[in-house]
C-alpha cells in the first residue's frame, strides 16, 4: 500500500492525463462538471479528485472518455480510501 500511495503522490498538478492514466482509471459513479473521480489501477480503493486544463489554461469539461492526453492536471485533491465504484 506504501508503494502505490507514493505512486499515487507523484502526480501533481501539471501532470498530463496520459501520465495519470499510467497509474489510474475512471471510476464509476456519478462525476460533476469538470472535476473526476479515479481509482488506482493497482489498489482501487485509492482515489483522487482531478480537473484538468488544456494548453492554455482553460478547464476541460469533457467527459472522461474525451480527455486528451495532453491536458494537464490544473487541481488534484489528496489521495483518499473509498469503496469503488461499479457502474
């Protein structure tokens, strides 16, 4: 759990979403406007909160399967423990 906790720290703001899609998926429920909900590929019962910006700063409020992968990271809350989510 430490490992995938330090794995889950290391994407920050500025990340793209290809780097963040490297250690996390879309996690099911309902998501709001332009921030999303991921789960930990490898322990899925760590998630972050993510909104993410294109190039120019705009936020993108796209739905999870049309995020480029070069938006970047523009909030990310802490890592938190949760039941996953099944759609």
């Amino acid at each position: 759990v430490f490992e995938r906790l330090q794995e889950a720290q290391g994407i920050k703001v500025g990340s793209t979403y290809a780097e963040l899609s490297k250690y996390f998926r879309a996690d099911g429920g309902i998501t709001s406007g332009n921030q999303h909900r991921f789960d930990m590929i490898l322990c899925p019962c760590i998630k972050i909160d993510v909104e993410f910006a294109n190039k120019d700063g705009k936020k993108v409020s796209a739905s999870i399967f049309s995020i480029p992968d070069d938006a970047r990271v523009s909030s990310i809350s802490k890592p938190y423990l949760e039941q996953p989510f099944a759609d």
